[in-house]
C-alpha cells in the first residue's frame, strides 16, 4: 500500500517536481486536494523552521502524513543571499523574472559567481516529524539561458555542466538537483 502524503505547497511547478521525482511511489495529494487553500505564512529566519511551519500546519488540520519543502538559493558573494527570502526576493507578489532581475543586478562586476540551491524537506509521516536536506553547487551566469523549470533555474549552472537547470529536460535536472537529494535521503532513511 502506497503511503499518502499531502505536499504542503501551493506551488504546482514544486509538487510536480515532487511527484516526477518520486515517480507515483507514493500518493501525493496537493493542498488543494485536500481543499486547503489559504496561505501558510512562512516567518522562520531557517529552511527548517518554515519547511516545519508548513508541515505542522496541514498535519494540524488534516490529521495526515505530510510533506514539506522550503528552498532557495544561496550566493556566496552576496552572503547567501536570497537564502530563505528566495521566493520574494523582489518583493510582493512572488515574480520569478523580478527575483532573478535583482540578483544579476546585485551580481554585475563581481567574479565570485559562486551559489547552491538547498532544500530543506520536513516530513511528519504517522505523527514523526523527520528533517532531509539537499544541495547542489553551481555557479550563476552573467545573463539567463533556457526556458525550462522556474525560479532561478535560467540562471543557475551547476557544477560538471555548461547549461543552466532552465536548459536541462526534466529528468536530467531532477536527478542531481537539491530536491532530489533531499527526497531521495527520505526515501532511503524511511521506506527501503
């Protein structure tokens, strides 16, 4: 039997990422399968604290095994900044073109292009709370390329490669991106 796990995420780019990553292992149901549709306010300062207030959050109302994801991008000469502020780092409403305009701006005439993207998974599966994390490094580029994925995808090269994630086909990004890392430390400390 399939585990059910609610993805704590309105963010459908994200739960397909999710759910093309764990290939229909489990049965992952989005907030809104669930009829949950109100914003969770994510005010920690740690990927931690905001993956949890998330996952705490639709395990409260639901009474089920949840998931959750906070992610982002840390620039090493911009004292990993975006960090956890990645989403809106240009401000309100979340516009990824806007987000990614501001880092090239910040990052024009500086050679450390340094980054990563973490991720940060909470898990609370049969009233456990569990805690994965992922990374991946890379560089950002002086300009974008490609058009696939989201958020900073066009402008993050990682490590071993020439293209951007926003260049990659799908199953190529998602086996060596933070997510999948967290996702597959998951599935090997809870269901092998």
């Amino acid at each position: 039997m399939k585990h059910r796990i609610v993805v704590a995420s309105n963010n459908k780019h994200k739960i397909e990422e999710i759910k093309s990553i764990l290939a229909n292992r489990y049965d992952l149901l989005s907030m809104e399968d669930v009829g949950f549709y109100d914003d969770i306010i994510e005010d920690a300062d740690t990927f931690v604290g905001n993956a949890l207030i998330k996952a705490r959050t639709i395990h409260k109302k639901f009474d089920c095994n949840c998931l959750a994801d906070d992610s982002g991008l840390l620039i090493e000469a911009l004292n990993n900044e975006p960090g956890v502020y990645s989403a809106r780092y240009a401000g309100e409403p979340v516009n990824h073109d806007q987000n990614i305009e501001k880092v090239l701006l910040k990052m024009k005439g500086i050679e450390n292009r340094k980054a990563k993207f973490v991720t940060v998974l909470a898990l609370i599966l049969n009233n456990e709370e569990f805690i994965f994390e992922g990374e991946v490094h890379g560089n950002i580029r002086l300009e974008r390329s490609g058009n696939k994925g989201f958020g900073y995808d066009p402008i993050f090269e990682p490590i071993g490669y020439n293209i951007t994630f926003a260049e990659m086909e799908e199953a190529e990004k998602n086996a060596i991106s933070h997510r999948a890392r967290a996702l597959a430390k998951m599935e090997m400390a809870l269901f092998k």
